[in-house]
C-alpha cells in the first residue's frame, strides 16, 4: 500500500491524486512526489428547508405557528428566543411588545426570552447606520444566546436585512426567524435567502446569504404599514408577473384599483402569489446564492438601485423598482424585443396602483463621474455580479430574456419618454 492508498482509506476521502511519472513512464520516488502537491476535491451538499407560513394574528397565545416552529429542536432544553420589533410596527401596535411577552409566558417550556422585545428603528436608515447595526450585534452577544439560540426580527424589508445580517454573523449564524410587516418584506425579501447594510455609501455592499429558519407572514400587519408601503411594495408583485407569469399579470391589472384602496383579502392574494413566485425562482432557478452573472428576481433594479441613492433615499425601494421597471420595459420596445404598447400597459398598471413613474433623480448630471450618473447603475450592477454585464429584459409579458448589452443613447431615450409621460399627466 502507497501513500496514495493509505489516504483514500481514511475517511473514504476521494483524492485527486494524480499518479506521478517520470520521463520514462516510471512512478517517481516518494520524496520527489511529495514536492509536486497535491489537489484534494472537497465535495459536500447542503440542503435548505425552511416553512413560509401564512397565518393571522401570530402572537395571539393560541397561534401555534411560533411555538412550533422554535419547538421542533429542543436539543439541550428550553432555546431562547431574542426578539427585535421595528418601532413602525410599534407606533400602530404599541401593545406588541407586551403581546410577545405574553406568548413567551404561554409557551414557556417551548422557548424562553432572554429580556424584552428590543425596539429598533426601522426603514432605510437603519441600513445606513453601522453603529446601530453594531448595536444589534452587541446586543445578542451580551444577551449570552448560543447556537441553538433563535433571533426573531418582526419588521419591514430594512429591518429584516439588518437584523437577518446581525443574526448571520453572531456566532457565525444564529437561527434567523422573520416575521415580515410590509407587502414588500411578505411578497420577497423576507421569504428570500439573503440580507445585506448599505457600505460606503453602495446599496447592500455588505451582507450574506443566509436562509432563514422560517419565515411568519401575518396578513395582520398588512393592515397596518402606512399607504406608501403598502403600495411601494407591489412594485415587485408586477416585477415578478412580468418575468415569470402572465396570467398574474392580468390578474393585477384587474384588481390594481382593489389593491390601491388597500382591500385586505385582495392584498393577501398578491402578496402569497408574489411570494410563491419569488420562492419559485429561488429553489428552482438554479442559483439561489447568485454564483453566476444573472439575477432574474432584479428585473429594473440596475437603476432603482441607483436612484435610491441618488435620490439619497427618497424613493423607497418599490418606487424606485416600479421606476426602473418602466425604463427597462421602454427600452425594450424601443429596441425591438418587445411588442408596441406593452410599455404602455406596464405604466398604465403601474399608476392605476398608485405610483409615479418620474423623479428628478433620472435626468441628473454630473459632469465627475458620469454626465448622467443613473446610467452608472449599468456599471455598478455589473461590478456587484461580476462577469459580463447580465440583465433581464422582456421578450412578452411573463418572459424574460437576458441581455449583454445597453445602448446608453437608447436608455436615454426612454428616459425622455418616461419625462413626456409624466408632462403629459400633470398638464
Ligand atoms: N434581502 C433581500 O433579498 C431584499 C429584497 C428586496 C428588498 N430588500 C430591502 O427591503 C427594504 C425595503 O423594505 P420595505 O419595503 O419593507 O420597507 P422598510 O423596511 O423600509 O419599512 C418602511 C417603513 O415602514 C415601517 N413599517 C414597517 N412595517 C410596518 C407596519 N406593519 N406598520 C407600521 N409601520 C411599518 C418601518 O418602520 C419603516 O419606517 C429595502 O432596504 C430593500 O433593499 C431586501
Ligand atoms: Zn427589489
């Protein structure tokens, strides 16, 4: 037996080994086979599962929803669960924090609070400010919580990203549960696998992949997230319809004016579609960690990315989506990959739910880095991917293609279409 052979044994490890010649076909000697390394192919999969449960009223003490899902693990005895609320959710819910602590005390030999529910800001702020983010990291690691510890984060997009980024770092990764509180956090990001903080002044620079353990949609605090929200979160509702599935397309063009008043029953239709959809893409799309150069699920988000900045974040993040979406749409019809009025359609939807389709930020110049600096999107988006530049454009509605290429004089041009649209409506 060789050395070789004597690696292979343990642990069943498959090597590469290469069997090692010299120039008359004979194996060398084994001090100089030593010198010339070695490649060993570490090989193992991981699978994910987590639950997206659509419930109501998730903290009343007879939900079994938490109880459950923090029970299914009780190695050790009793986990603890560290709570952190976005103070939106409290100030149309002050007795939330009260209400969890009252379904802790229910389920007390499921799982334990380490102190109060902690309130934390919420929105895009919270996203640009590292020392509260630092806060939240300090926070668990004073609380003493362990690996078989859980994080609940109940709040917005922003919050969930913040405290999913704090939940993924603490020990390398604590068990992240969300309960999300706007459309936009129940229709994607919260049922999605990644977080991120805005770094040096870039959209999500840091941040992680990192599934969550299980995910609480309450139509609840649907009914609760300001108008805007509420709204801006459709943005990837139609996102999503336009990549991936007419018919829900149709759908929302049917019901835009129902889910502009806010009509709860129809507003949980979206938002669970959406949120199969993105799901969807994510399990079956073959690279739910984004290795590759494509991102489906940013259809418009190379310039909604860059308009939230530029606009230093007066357009929430739908808003700018929607925005973006409108651009992108244009210029496919523009350039011929699209059919005639589809662009129409896509805005036409766009303002029956409520939004506008125009901000100054589009048409600034700056004569530093880019005589206009939305275009800068373009490179930046691809920086983030890596590889070529890879965006999705529409061939249909419900289709996506991917492009390689932007003809800068031709985004300008729906951009200029875009500023019509909007002189037109105000006139
Ligand atoms: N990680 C991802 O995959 C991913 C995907 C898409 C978007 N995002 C991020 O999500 C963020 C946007 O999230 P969002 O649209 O949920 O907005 P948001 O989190 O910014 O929340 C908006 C405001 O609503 C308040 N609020 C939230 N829920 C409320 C409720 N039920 N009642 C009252 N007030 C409430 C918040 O305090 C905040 O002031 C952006 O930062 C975006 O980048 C992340
Ligand atoms: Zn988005």
């Amino acid at each position: 037996m060789d050395d070789s052979d004597l690696l292979r044994n343990f642990w069943g490890l498959q090597t590469m080994i290469p069997q090692i010649h010299d120039g008359q076909n004979q194996p060398l000697a084994a001090e100089s086979a030593a010198n010339q390394g070695h490649t060993y192919r570490q090989s193992f999969a991981v699978r994910y599962d987590y639950d997206v449960i659509f419930t109501r009223d998730v903290f009343e003490p007879d939900n079994a929803a938490l109880r459950d899902v923090v029970g299914d693990d009780r190695e050790g005895g009793v986990p603890d669960l560290a709570v952190f609320i976005d103070a939106g959710v409290t100030g149309s819910m002050p007795g939330l924090p009260r209400l969890i602590e009252s379904y802790a005390l229910a389920h007390r030999q499921r799982f334990r609070l380490p102190g109060s529910p902690t309130v934390v800001p919420g929105g895009e702020r919270l996203k640009n400010n590292p020392e509260a983010i630092r806060q939240i990291q300090c926070q668990l690691v004073e609380s003493g919580i362990d690996r078989h510890s859980y994080v609940l984060a109940v709040g917005g997009g922003a919050m969930l990203d913040v405290v999913g980024y704090a939940a993924a770092t603490v020990h390398r990764g604590l068990r992240h549960i969300r309960a999300p509180t706007t459309t936009l956090s129940q229709a994607d990001s919260g049922v999605g696998v990644k977080n991120g903080v805005n770094f040096m002044g870039k959209k999500n620079m840091l941040g992680t992949f990192a599934p969550p353990y299980a995910v609480l949609n309450d139509s609840r605090f649907l009914e609760s997230q300001p108008r805007r929200e509420c709204v801006s979160g459709l943005a990837e509702a139609v996102k999503v319809a336009l990549i991936r599935d007419a018919d829900f397309f149709v759908w929302l063009e049917r019901n835009a004016a129902r889910l502009r008043e806010r009509d709860p029953s129809t507003l949980s239709v979206a938002v669970r579609r959406c949120a199969e959809l993105h799901m969807a893409q994510i399990a079956n799309g073959g690279d739910p960690f984004e290795r590759g150069s494509a991102r489906p699920l940013d259809y418009g988000h190379w310039s909604a990315h860059k308009l939230e900045t530029l606009s230093d974040y007066q357009l929430l993040h739908g808003e700018a989506v929607a925005i973006g979406i409108a651009l992108d749409t244009r210029y496919a019809v523009q350039r011929g990959m699209l059919a005639h009025g589809c662009d129409a359609r896509v805005c036409g939807l766009f303002e029956t739910l409520g939004f506008r389709l125009w901000h100054p930020a589009l048409e600034m110049s700056d004569a530093t880095t880019h005589p206009h600096p939305v275009l800068n999107g373009l490179s930046e988006f691809q920086a983030h991917m890596g590889g070529r530049l890879t965006l999705i454009m529409l061939s249909a509605i419900g289709r996506a293609i991917e492009v390689h290429e932007i003809r800068e004089d031709v985004m300008l041009e729906a951009i200029g279409w875009l500023k019509q649209r909007e002189t037109a409506a105000v006139m």
